[in-house]
C-alpha cells in the first residue's frame, strides 16, 4: 500500500508502472495505491519496497501481504 500526496498521484503510478516486477492494481479516494511487487530474475521485490519509499511524492510505501513461492523440488 502505498500513500501519496494528492498532487503527484499520477505521476507516482506512471513510475510505479515502469519498474520492473511492480503493477499497480487500484486507486483510492484517499491518495493510496495498491500495488504487488514480485521477484524477477534481475530485482528483489524487497528492493522495489525500498525503490518505491524513495519516489517523489510519496509519503509511505509499506508491505501488507507477504508470499513466498518455494519451487517444488519434485520429492
């Protein structure tokens, strides 16, 4: 979830848009987004977190849900 400041709203989803594992998938009334960010091959979902607490505009990017995926091992 992340918060913005109302005047900069667009212009966080544009970036949100372009970084690598992140889609953003609602909108709030309330300058909030929601988002998912996922590991890719090159990028930490942890670190697209961080990458987003640093864009301008917003005011607190925080985790609310948290998977992991264990590859199956076939045993």
């Amino acid at each position: 979830v992340i918060h913005v400041t109302p005047a900069r709203k667009d212009e966080v989803i544009a970036v949100l848009a372009g970084l690598e594992g992140v889609d953003v998938h609602a909108t709030t009334e309330d300058w909030r987004i929601v988002a998912t960010a996922i590991d890719t091959g090159s990028v930490m979902a942890i670190d697209q977190l961080a990458a987003m607490n640093r864009i301008p505009g917003v005011v607190s990017a925080m985790l609310a849900y948290h998977q992991i995926d264990h590859p199956d091992t076939g045993d």
